[in-house]
C-alpha cells in the first residue's frame, strides 16, 4: 500500500529532559515539506530539529518529490517557516514549549492552533504578557497576531487543519489533583484516500480514570483497524511495576497492554458483527461466506490476532535521571510492552520511536 503520511519526529520523550519533548512535523506525502506542515505537538522545536538536521542533513530532502527543491537541503530556519499550523493534545509545557518560544519570531504568516477550549485557555494563560507576551488571538480579524486560537469541538466530525489534512477529536482524562485535566485524543485523516492514523496526547488508563473516555476511542478505532487505520501513537510514560497512585495521569506498560486488550476486544466484536450480518444478508449465495469477507470469524473470548496489521508506536518515555538500564528508557518500556502484548498474541507491531526518525504511515 502507498504511504499516506509522513512524520518527522522533532522529539518524542516526555520530560524532563527539554532537549527531547513531544514534536512531530506532519505532511500529507503527496505534498511537498515546503507546501505546508502540521506542527503535531510543539514541545521540541528548533532547537531539536537543528540538532537533527546536524546529524541527518537530508532528512527533510528525501521526501522531496522534486529533485530541484532537494538542493541544497533546507536549513531548520526553512522548514520551521512551512509550518502553517499547530495541533496540540493539551498545554502542559513539554506539549506547548517551542511553540511559545517560537511565537515572536515566526515571520509574517499568522499561524491557527487547533486544540480543545480548555486547551487555548490554558495557552492564553502563558500569552498574558506575563509569562509571554500576548502573540495570540482569539479574533480571525485580528492580522497582527502570530498565533490564532481554533477551537475543535468534540462532536464526531472532521475538522480541516490544511488542504489535504483533516481531524476528528475525542477528549480523554490526563489525571489532575482536583478536578480532572482533559487532554486529546486525534483520528488524522488524509482527504482524499480517507487513510488515517491515531495520535493519543498523554493518557490515563480507563481503569484509573476517575472519567474513565479510552473505551470511546477504541470503539471508534476498532471497525477502521487495519486497513482504513493501521498506526496508532500512544504514550506509555513509565516502565514496568509502576504504582497505580505513581501514574500521575500516565500509562505503563502493564496499563497499556489492558488498553489493547479493550481494543482487541471491540475489534472482535466488530468481526463477529461482520460475520453475523454478511451471513444474513446472503443466505442464498453459494460461496462460503467467510471466504468472500476473507475474514475467520474469531472464537469467543479469544483475541489472538486481533490487532494484526496495527503498528503501535510508543512514545512520551519519561526519562529515569538515575536509570539502571542498560538501554534508553524508550527502548526498555517499549520491550516491555512487546513482551506483554506477545504473551497474549494480539499481532500488534510495538515500536519504540526515536527522536530524528523519519516514519512513514
Ligand atoms: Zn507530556
Ligand atoms: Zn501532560
């Protein structure tokens, strides 16, 4: 199959370290860099992506279309100026770092930031002229402003963010002291082929919760998985053996893997209701019917299989300052997801994402 997206990930950890926070550059392939990006998060920024440039000069060129726009590579001062918008999950700082730093030195074009109301208000509170001068905008009118706030609602529609790029967003629960903290969660959708891919911001388990809405989402994931939906983005912020009061509105390895196992569980479900339906709509055909859906209808209570074709990518690791691994923490929690998920076969490809890597979707 084609690929659809490409995302570039400017950092992906989830603190404390602010040289490697949650950013991701996204564009539609059938786009060049330079015809617009989606900033995904804006955690890391400039800073990172000149690093990264540093090491993998070409990485921004590779996936020009043309050969004339690959030379000479462009520089991190090029790439930030295509940004033509913001999508963030929720404000906490390692979401919302660079695109406040960046604010007053983005040139001319005034950028939209997509998020929950919450959200935006949140970020206002940093842009009071206080803690950042006020760069942004609530009014479409208002030219000056660097930043505009976009609200996105939670009503089940996509929402367009750029020409080739729209989003559907679900609020889920983020932990919080006293009342709870909503951050977000993304269906991304490429127009035109209707691919997507799923972007979770940072997330509590459902069994947690005190507002338990992952079971939402896997709901809407599970009919689309794996043909229209094949990646999902999800944090899992601890390693393995972590306390549940520990969490701090966070997944681990183990909370993970009962995430899944709920998705899993809703994709069998949407077979078995696929198998019953195609059953009783063509009795009367000859072919058997499980092989016109080239579908096996799933035993119960079994989930073996049922995440085949899905790529889970693990992101938002936080760092251990005095680790004991012998390798990076994202590579340790991501083998421990894999490990966890493997022992009750659900298929699902876990991967551990790296800052500077280059993922096509
Ligand atoms: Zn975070
Ligand atoms: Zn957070």
């Amino acid at each position: 199959m084609r690929s659809t997206f490409d995302l570039v990930v400017l950092g992906c950890g989830g603190g404390p370290s602010e040289y490697n926070l949650s950013g991701y550059l996204l564009k539609s392939c059938d786009t060049t860099w330079s015809q617009g990006i989606i900033a995904l998060e804006a955690g890391s920024g400039i800073g990172a992506l000149q690093h990264i440039l540093r090491t993998t000069p070409s990485i921004f060129s590779a996936t020009f279309p043309t050969a004339a726009e690959s030379h000479p590579p462009p520089t991190a001062a090029d790439i930030y100026s295509w940004i033509q918008c913001y999508l963030i999950t929720h404000a906490h700082l390692d979401h919302v770092n660079s695109l406040v730093l960046s604010a007053g030195s983005q040139g001319a074009s005034r950028r939209e930031v997509f998020g929950l109301l919450p959200t935006l208000k949140d970020l206002q509170m940093v842009f009071s002229d206080r803690l950042w001068p006020n760069l942004a905008s609530w009014d479409e009118n208002d030219s000056s402003a660097a930043l505009l706030y976009s609200t996105l609602q939670v009503d089940g529609r996509y929402k367009a963010i750029s020409p080739h790029i729209s989003v559907r967003t679900f609020s889920v629960s983020h932990g919080g002291h006293k009342a709870p903290y909503d951050s977000a969660t993304f269906f991304i959708k490429h127009n035109t082929s209707g691919r997507e891919f799923l972007f979770f911001g940072d997330v509590e388990p459902d069994s947690v919760a005190s507002h338990p809405r992952n079971l939402e989402v896997w709901r809407a994931v599970a009919p689309k998985i794996p043909i229209v939906l094949s990646s999902i983005f999800i944090e899992c912020s601890w390693p393995t053996g972590r306390a549940d009061d520990m969490l701090y509105g966070h997944l681990s390895p183990e909370h993970l893997r009962d995430e899944l196992v709920n998705l899993a569980t809703e994709v069998m479900k949407v077979r078995r209701q696929q198998v019953t339906e195609a059953a009783s709509s063509s009795a009367s055909s000859d072919k058997p019917i499980r092989k016109r859906l080239k579908i096996s209808p799933p035993s119960p209570g079994s989930l073996e299989g049922a995440l085949k074709g899905l790529r889970v990518y693990i992101i938002h690791c936080k760092d251990d300052l005095r680790s004991t691994y012998s390798e990076p923490i994202n590579q340790v929690i991501a083998g421990q997801v894999r490990a966890l998920t493997d022992e009750l076969s659900l298929g699902a490809e876990i991967i551990s994402v790296e800052q500077g890597m280059h993922i096509t979707i």
